[in-house]
C-alpha cells in the first residue's frame, strides 16, 4: 500500500472504530484525526506525514523526560521478560512496588510515607476519597463523608474525581455523580470557611486541591492559600488531600508542586510525570499519622484495590523514570528553564497587544488572550483556540483553555534546553502574530 493510501485508510479508520478520549466526537466524525503521531525524540514529536512538532505539553502533561528514551523501553522489557505480571493483593508482594513505594515515601515532603498505588490519576483521587471517608467510619464518624474541592480544578473522569471537578461541563456530562462534592472559589478562604460553617465539620471528610490548578487553565493560588487551607482544615479536623498528578516528579521545579508552599497534607496524590507517560500508574501517599491510625484502627479487609494496583512493569519503569529525572538534574532544569519560558512570553506580551497576564512556574506556564489589555476585555469567541491551531501550523503543539477564559496554557518536557525554548517562544510568537 503506497503511504498515501495507508494514511487515508487509517483516517477511515479512525473514524468508523476509535472514540477518542475528551473530543468532540461530531467533530471527529466530520474531520478525522489532525494528527496521526508515529515517533517522538526529546521535545519533538512527528506525525505520518512527516511533520515535526515541538511537544509544548509534554504530551497530556505528563512526558517529563521527553520522548524517546530508550532506558525506558528497556527497565520495561527486562521486567516484563522476568515477571510481566503477579497480583499484589492480600500479602503478595513483588521488589519493583516495594522498591518504588520505598522511593516515593523517600521523595515527598517529610510526614509523607506509604504507598497506594493506581493506574493513573483519576483512580488515584478515588483512592483518595475513600480512604479519607473509611479512615472517618473507622474511626466511629461516620457521618464524615463530604469532599469539598475547588472551582476550576480538574480531579479525572472516575466517578468520585469526577464529581470533585470544579470544571462544569465534566460534571454536567452526566447527572449521576457521586454524592457529597461541595466546590468553593479558588481562591476565597472566605467561602471555605463558610461552606464548613454550613455544611458542619462533623459532616466533612476531606478537602482536595491541586497546588496550582491544570487543565482549568494553570491558575496559581493567592499567596499564603494553602497554608491558610492547612490551618483551617486542622481546625476542623478535615483531611487535606493534594492532586499532584500534573505538578509531580518536578513540573515546578521542585519535585512537588506543595513543596512551594511548605504545606504537608494528609495524603498526596500522583501519575503521569511518575512514569514520564511510558506506563500507566498513580497513587497515593499517606502520612506516617494517617496511615498508622488505619492500621491500628483497621480490623478487617481493605475493601479496594485495583488489578493494577503496583503493576511490575509499571512500577520498574517509574524507577527507572525517577533515576533519569535525579541523574539529570531535570528538577533543577525545570526551574532554570521556567524562567526563560516566562520571560519568552513578556517577551510576545510586549510585542502583541493581545496578550494579556502571563505566568509560568518552572515548566507550567500560560498566556491569557484579551481584546484590551488595560481593561481586561476579552473577546466574545475565544481566541486561544484559533492560536493553537495556527501554532500547530508552525509546528508546536500547545492547548487551549477557554472555561470561563481565554487562554493558551504549556508544559513542556523538563529536558528542554535553553535554545529549545527560544525556539518554542518564536513559534508561538509566528502563530499569535498571524492571529493578532
Ligand atoms: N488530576 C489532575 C490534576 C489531572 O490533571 C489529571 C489528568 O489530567 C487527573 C487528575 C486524572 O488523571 P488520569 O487522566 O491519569 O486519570
């Protein structure tokens, strides 16, 4: 088959057998995939045309070490050749979850010190949910099951890190959602305290929140927030659950997003930077306080697990993941880097008068889009969207967030080199330009 025939089949494909994940499935139907990617090497991705893109979201947040690396696909097949798979409920056990466990607790912040482990980031909040809410009947409270999470904070797409979602529209997609979720605005300690005062702290079990919020559009918390949210949450006995599934394993430059903040939670949950995307696996980290408590209060079976709950090959590539991150110094580089990336975009906020705020802390960073920047005005159709596909054109690969804004948000690879971000920047510069 020539190449042009196999692309077009794989198209038809797509179209008639594969539902995307978070798309527009009309959309989908009408146009296909724009991108059918074949390889990846560093920051760069190529698609089967033979296009090259610059990988401005490490993927779905989570390629921290960039794309390519072949230590990675070897810790895979050299444990799947030894043992490709055993189950680790009840008592049986295997060295990869027990040495990346050990790791884990080694790398959160002090306080932080056993693993659960999940496939991924949704199933990791979940967790989360009901440990707090089992920790509350263990301990003769049972009336503490409420979860209370922020606006605008995205959690997944299970059940329970569904219902805890800030962003609407995942909630509203169906009308089934697990009971007990209260939202409050992201950044008003005002409206916690009053929601506690409401609700009762008796009936509550935990509140969760992303050091700085993701997919809702990288929002960073006002100063003294979470410290602020710590106190309250000792006050009224609440757990403070952290979502570290996006500023994990160095984003921020350091190698937890809270550690910015100086705050330790009750329990901290992880994923996609964890394996750098090469395998699927999350989890959660319980204080040493939390998880003594369960195991002194704990008299029958811990009713939750997954199939792949420490799955082996997961698990050795995730330590294989966190050697490359320590060897290579890439927390540091994140933090390096991320100030380049900041300055790139003043640099375009300077030269465009459609750029409006713009922040980045190590490699997470975003561009607010505005009609007038001295009054805020936004446009009437977001604009980011249309920026996003004109930097697809130039060859950089980046994602709009339009809930409630106008915005173009960034997470690329911590390998990313100091050129490698002025290339970056003056992509994005070409494609604001051809919007402006
Ligand atoms: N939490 C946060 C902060 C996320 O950004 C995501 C995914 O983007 C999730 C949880 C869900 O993780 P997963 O898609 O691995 O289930």
């Amino acid at each position: 088959m020539s190449k042009k025939n196999n692309i077009q089949e794989l198209i038809h494909l797509d179209k008639k057998h594969f539902i995307h994940p978070t798309s527009s499935i009309a959309q989908q139907q009408a146009n296909g995939p724009s991108a059918i990617f074949t390889e990846g090497k560093g920051i760069y991705l190529k698609d089967i045309q033979g296009h090259s893109y610059i990988d401005g979201m490490s993927s779905l947040w989570n390629v921290n070490v960039g794309h390519g690396r072949k230590e990675l696909a070897e810790a895979a097949k050299e444990q799947m050749e030894k043992l490709a798979f055993s189950s680790c409920f009840s008592t049986f056990s295997h060295e990869p979850a027990i040495r990346l466990a050990t790791k884990i607790a080694s790398l959160a912040p002090r306080e932080l010190n056993a693993v659960f482990f999940t496939s991924g980031g949704s199933e990791a909040n979940d967790t989360a949910f009901k440990l707090a809410r089992h920790y509350w009947l263990l301990k003769g409270k049972p009336n503490r099951q409420k979860i209370i999470s922020r606006t605008k904070s995205y959690h997944g797409v299970a059940m329970g890190a569904t219902s805890a979602t800030g962003l609407k529209p995942f909630r509203d997609f169906t009308n089934s959602l697990a009971p007990d979720f209260y939202y409050v605005d992201g950044s008003s300690i005002e409206e916690l305290r009053n929601v506690i005062e409401q609700e009762g702290a008796e009936t509550l079990a935990a509140f969760i929140t992303e050091p700085i919020q993701g997919a809702g559009g990288v929002n960073f918390a006002p100063p003294g927030y979470m410290q602020e949210v710590r106190r309250i949450c000792d006050q009224y006995g609440i757990l403070l659950i952290t979502d570290e599934v996006i500023t994990g394993f160095g984003r921020t430059g350091t190698f937890f997003g809270i550690e910015h903040d100086g705050v330790i939670p009750d329990m901290m949950c992880f994923a996609k930077g964890v394996t750098s995307g090469y395998a699927q696996l999350g989890g959660v980290v319980l204080s040493e306080t939390l998880h003594q408590e369960l195991i002194s209060l704990s008299r029958e079976t811990l009713f939750h697990g997954y199939t792949y709950s420490g799955h082996p090959m997961a698990c050795a590539v995730a330590l294989k993941n966190i050697e490359i991150i320590e060897t290579e110094k890439l927390v540091e580089n994140a933090k390096l880097r991320g100030v380049d990336l900041l300055s790139g975009f003043q640099e375009i906020q300077s030269k465009r008068n459609i750029i409006g705020h713009v922040r980045a802390l190590g490699l997470i960073g975003a561009i607010q889009i505005v009609k007038n920047r001295q009054t805020g005005e936004r446009f009437q159709t977001p604009v980011a969207p249309l920026i996003v596909a004109e930097a697809m054109k130039q060859g950089l690969i980046c994602r709009a967030v339009t809930f409630d804004q106008d915005t173009v948000v960034f997470a690329p690879p911590l390998i990313i080199t100091k050129q490698e971000i002025a290339e970056l920047i003056g992509r994005l510069d070409k494609a604001v330009a051809a919007v402006e």
